[in-house]
C-alpha cells in the first residue's frame, strides 16, 4: 500500500509560497485589467454607434466562445509570429487572461446596466445631465450593487484560471508544485498539498460572495 509522507513537503515549503505569490498577483493584476476591459466592452456594446457595437459584440464573443487554454497557446505561440513582437509567457498569460475574463466581465456590467429602470436616465437628461454624467452618477452606482455577486463568481473562476499559466512554464503555485513532485516523486502529496492551498484561499471568497447575494436578496 501507498505510504503518504506530506512530512517531506516541507524541504520544498519557499518553493510552494512563491509559486503562491505569483498565483495571488497573477490574479490582481487579470482581474483588475478584465474589470476594466470588461467595463469598456459593456459600454462599447452599448453604444448607439453600430460599428463599435458589432465590435464589443465580436470580442466578446471570440473569448467566451473559445477555451481559455487555447488562448494562452495562442497568445504565445502564434502572436509574436503574426506581430513580430516576442512576448514573453508572463506578457502572454496576462494579456489572455484580462481578455478572457473581460469578455465575462463586460456581459455581467452590461447587464447590471440595462437592469436599472429605463426611466432614471430619462429623468437625468431632463435634468441637463449628460449621458456621460447620468451613467457615472445614477445608473452605475445601482447598476454595481447588483453586478458584485457575479463578477466575485467570475474573479473566483479567474483565480483558479491562472492555474493554466504552468503550460507556458510560468512559475506559479501550479507549475512550482510540479518540479517539488518530480523531484520529490511524492506527486500525491504535492497535488494534494496545492489543492488545499487553492481551497483555503478560495472557499472564504465564495462565502463571502454567498452572503453578498444573501444580503442582495433580502434589499430587493
């Protein structure tokens, strides 16, 4: 029978907290970018000018229609050949990823935005606001208490995404695990020991998102 032995993990402790650090910073930097790709994407796709529509439309759709692993591969491989700009597997990932998890994010502010009673931007015109002053004003600020249970959902996604970043060597919490299994040949206790990690940061965010709709629920 197999002996476990997550005793010997410990020789590899450094390893596992900066693949850590890197997870955790990974997941700042996508979200932050997405949240903003997103909010660009949302309001271009709700602009009255139709080519920025079709736009919005066609990005949104390109990344939330193709696997996210796919567009790592690609943004590495294949855009420095069409670009002729080398890029490097942290640039790539990071620019897949925003653009990946902003393609959801632009879906989940739109429809907060169009949630909002149609007759409040009505009211803010009548008042002499602009349509740029009514959306930061009046609609977002509602729009965004609706909007934060499911984009924490899709932040909570985006953080176990950046797992996929190993494929591409970069040495995050996934891809450290893996040199401390093949050099320890212990690769139960390594995935194991990673899966834990991955559980203890995420489940207190999912807690945390559950009350938020709990708490939504009862306001409405």
């Amino acid at each position: 029978m197999y002996q476990w032995d997550f005793g010997s993990l410990w020789s590899y402790r450094w390893l596992f907290l900066n693949g850590l650090w890197v997870t955790v910073g990974f997941t700042v930097a996508i979200v932050v970018l997405g949240l903003l790709i997103g909010l660009v994407g949302a309001l271009a796709k709700l602009s009255p000018f139709a080519p920025l529509r079709w736009l919005a439309l066609a990005y949104i759709e390109v990344f939330r229609c193709t696997p996210v692993l796919v567009q790592l591969v690609w943004f590495y491989y294949a855009l420095p050949i069409l670009s002729g700009i080398e890029i490097s597997a942290i640039t790539a990932s990071i620019l897949a990823l925003s653009l990946y998890g902003g393609s959801f994010y632009a879906e989940i502010i739109r429809g907060g935005i169009v949630s909002i009673d149609p007759g409040q931007p009505e009211a803010a015109a009548a008042l002499g606001m602009t349509p740029f002053q009514s959306m930061r004003r009046i609609i977002l600020p509602q729009a965004l208490k609706r909007m934060i249970p499911p984009l924490m959902n899709q932040s909570i996604i985006q953080f176990k995404n950046t797992s996929l970043v190993s494929v591409l060597a970069v040495p995050d919490l996934l891809y450290q695990g893996q040199i401390a299994a093949h050099d320890s040949y212990r690769p139960l206790e390594v995935y194991s020991a990673v899966a834990v990690a991955y559980f203890v940061l995420l489940f207190p965010l999912t807690i945390i998102v559950r009350q938020g709709e709990k708490k939504l629920s009862t306001s409405d």
